[in-house]
C-alpha cells in the first residue's frame, strides 16, 4: 500500500450513523494522496451520498458496504452502486 495503490473495504449499519465516519474516512484518503485543499469538499460529497443511499431504509436491513480506493488514478469512494471520484 502506498499514495498511488490502496483499497479499504468497510460495512455500516443502513443508516445515518456511519455516514459522518465515512466522511472523514473519505477526507484522510484525499490528505493521503496530496489533495488536502479538496478533502473537505470530497468528503461532503461521499457523506451526501451515504445520506442518500440509506434515506428510506429501514434500520436493520443489512450493512451498506463502502470502498475506498485508489489504482494509480482518482482516489474513489464507492457507496453501494454510485462511485465518487477525486482525481489528483
């Protein structure tokens, strides 16, 4: 693992609860890579996505599972179906 190859794989609950984590989660790989001037702004936008993929969930209904990535290109978050990408 280094700056320009990683991946991390996370569950949470099918919830608002771990979408501030996954936030932050989100903002230290940005840092990781160089691209702390972004990481607020990149993390807002995977936080956004966590919130929308579990509104309408109920509670209980499974782990949403979480990737974050990077392969010597963008760093990307991938929340359930929707990819979220910081090129650097």
């Amino acid at each position: 693992m280094d700056t320009t190859r990683f991946e991390f794989n996370v569950s949470i609950p099918r919830d608002a609860s771990g979408a501030v984590m996954i936030r932050k989660i989100a903002e230290q790989a940005a840092r990781y890579v160089g691209a702390d001037a972004r990481a607020d702004g990149f993390g807002a936008a995977v936080e956004e996505a966590v919130r929308a993929q579990v509104n309408g969930t109920s509670a209980g209904a499974g782990a949403l599972p979480i990737v974050v990535r990077r392969s010597d290109g963008p760093v990307e978050v991938v929340v359930g179906s929707r990819t979220i990408a910081l090129d650097v």
